[in-house]
C-alpha cells in the first residue's frame, strides 16, 4: 500500500512539474518575442503552477507522514504485544504450546506445533509459512503458521524472532527443571548419607559395648580376683587367674585391631583397594576355611573416596555371607560397556539373606549414586551386585 502511494504520488509530481516548466519556458519565449500579453499570460499561468505544485508537495508529504505514523504505531503495538507475549512465555510452564497460543494471537493465524523435522505438504492455494524452533542447532519442534492473506517478510521475521526466544526459554525450562531435580537428588542422597552416619556411630557404639567393654570389664574383675588369692596366699589360683585374664586381655586386643581395620584398614590408605580386599579375604579363609577368588584391578579406575565406600559394601557383604556357611566366595569388578563399574559379591552358601542386611547395603550404594541388586540362586547361592554410573570412574 506504501508503495502504490508513493507510486502515485511521484507520478502527479512529476507531471505538476513538467507543467510548471512549460508555463516558464512559454513566458521566456513570449518576452524574447516581445509578446507582452502572452508574456503576462505564462508568467500568471507559472505562478498558479508554482502555487499549485506547491500545495501538491505540502498535501503529499502531510499524507507521507501520517502514512508513516500510522506504519510506526502498528509496529510499535506490534512489539508491545510480542514483548507481552515473551513476558508471558518467559518462565512458564509448557512453553512451546504457550508459544503455539501467542502466535495464533500475534498473527491472526491457525498455529500448528510440529514435531521436529515434520513438514506437512501446502495446498496450492494456501497461505503458509513454517518457522523451526532451534536449540544449539538442533531442531526441538516447528510453528506453521497459515492465514487467508499472505505474509510478507516482515511477518516472517517476526515470527523467526518469536521462535527463537520460545526455543530458549524451553531450553531454559529444560535446564531449570534438570538443576531441580538434581537438588532434591542431592537433598535426599545428603539424608540418606546422615542416616547411614548415625546408623554406623550406633553399631560402633553397640560394638564396642557389647565386645570390648564387656571384655575388659571381665578382665578387671578377674585381676581383681587375682589380686585377692595373692593376699590370701593362694598363689597357684592367682596364677591361673591372671593366666586367663591375660588370654581375654590379648583377644580384646585383636577384637579392637579387627574393629579399626574395618574402619579404615591401613593397607588401604598405603597400598590400595586391591592389596586391601585380598587382606580382608586371606583373613576370611583363614578364620572361617573357604576359598575365596579375587579380581578387582577395575577399581583402579575409581576415585579413593569411591574405593573405601566400595570396601565397606565388600566387606560387610562377606561378612553376611561367611554367616551362612559358604565353601566357596568370589569378589569380581569389571567395567560395563556403558563405562560404569560392576562388583559382584558371590557365595554358594544355602539360606537367603536377610532384608535388614541388604537395606544397609542398598543404603550405602546409594550414597554412591549406584544401583545394588540381589540374585538369589535356586537350591542355592547369592550374588550381590552393584553398578556404578559411568561418571563414577572418573578420578
């Protein structure tokens, strides 16, 4: 429409001026004629033109200017409603549907949300444009947008423009919910790892009440009985006496060297997680007789913090098991092809194990961020499994 304007109006100036040179060349020629009446006539006749071009270029640049502000008001409320619009796509929910809605608004158009890479066929006489919504170059969905009047390039900038921001805010979304989740992940594995503290202080608690307290209570009471038969007189009984206390003496003393090695075993702060779980196995053998396979140079891959939490899985593991009366235990690690890390705790020992003692297990696997799982035998055997995510094996 601009342009049919200003078509039109260049035209009428054109000619408005090429009857104002007439009229002057006419005067020009009437005066070196001597013709004074033509002369008056063509110099009147150039005046009315003058004025008339004159009006003519007043009226047409008014009208230019009104045009123009018309043209500006509409792309003033146009950006007004597309920066409603951003407003209120901007930090909601489902932000590609509410673009779909916004867009129907801003264009007065039928707005479909199409799949990525989706591009239906355009009828002949149909009015179409389709805008993909991009994310770090990839294709996350598509606006087609049809109407009965056709759109023009600024229609289709707009509408770029209004995808663009859509794409981002959904990206946004995207992220915003991924950091969610991973707070309240984190929340949670934080309980879970402050539940598994308090459960360990009570068993340690309950340990040493139960095991060296009552040992070394036994002890003194039996020197106190040694130290009475030596002022009666009874020196043989007090011989036997402080014999036994010191048997009890010396295995309270390797009841609380096991309790520290299985706190934190020293070979395993100076030597590493394999030399440490083939000392926790050579004294599994010997105390209880079974035999027990080893291979777990894939911890190597784990981080140290990740290596003692996976010991105490192994070791509270085997220890559940040599209670069932295993003749055989396995203690095997390997990569999974996704990257991850597998231990698998074997026994052929009959009976199942009880589920206290697994929800322990499960717990402290899941300060890991692993997955632990049980495999229960037929007539008889337990594997217990767990797999480490493969950002576990980064040190």
């Amino acid at each position: 429409m601009r342009l049919r304007f200003a078509k039109r109006s260049s035209t009428r100036a054109g000619l408005l001026v090429l009857a104002f040179a007439a009229a002057a060349l006419l005067a020009v020629v009437s005066l070196s004629a001597n013709s004074h009446p033509l002369a008056l006539a063509g110099l009147a006749l150039t005046i009315a033109l003058a004025g008339v071009v004159a009006g003519f270029l007043i009226v047409t640049e008014r009208r230019r200017h009104e045009a123009a502000e018309r043209v500006l008001t509409s792309e003033a409320r146009f950006l007004e409603s597309l920066v409603e619009t951003m407003g209120s796509i901007a930090g909601g929910p489902e932000v590609l549907e509410r673009t779909r809605q916004e867009a129907e608004r801003l264009f007065e158009a039928r707005v479909l949300l199409l799949e990525p890479g989706e591009r239906p066929r355009q009828a002949p006489a149909e009015n179409a444009i389709v805008i993909p919504l991009r994310a770090h170059d990839e294709e996350i969905g598509a606006l087609r947008l049809t109407r009965q009047r056709p759109f023009d390039r600024d229609d289709v900038v707009r509408a770029t423009v209004l995808a663009d921001f859509a794409a981002r805010e959904h990206e946004n979304a995207q992220l915003l919910g991924d950091a969610r989740v991973r707070e309240a992940e984190r929340s949670r594995l934080s309980d879970q790892l402050i539940t598994a503290e308090q459960d360990e202080r009570r068993r340690l608690a309950n340990e040493l009440h139960d095991g060296a307290v009552q040992s070394l209570s036994g002890v003194a009471l039996m020197l106190d009985a040694g130290l009475n038969s030596i002022e009666e007189g009874r020196g043989q009984e007090a011989q036997e006496i402080i014999g036994r206390a010191l048997e009890r003496h010396r295995a309270t003393i390797g009841q609380l060297r096991s309790l520290s090695f299985n706190l934190e075993p020293v070979v395993l702060r100076d030597q590493g997680f394999a030399p440490a779980v083939r000392a926790l196995t050579d004294q599994i053998e010997l105390a209880h007789n079974v035999r027990v396979e080893v291979d777990v140079e894939a911890a190597e891959q784990l981080a140290d913090k990740t290596q003692a939490a996976i010991y105490q899985i192994i070791r509270e593991a085997l220890d559940q098991a040599v209670h069932r009366g295993p003749q055989t235990l396995s203690v095997t690690m390997r990569q999974t092809p996704d990257g991850g890390i597998e231990t698998a705790i074997a026994d052929d020992a009959p009976g199942e194990r009880r589920r206290r003692s697994l929800e322990e297990l499960e717990e402290r696997a899941r300060t890991l961020n692993g997955v632990l799982t049980v495999d229960q035998g037929e007539d008889a055997g337990t594997t217990v499994r767990l797999v480490l995510p493969p950002y576990a094996s980064s040190r």
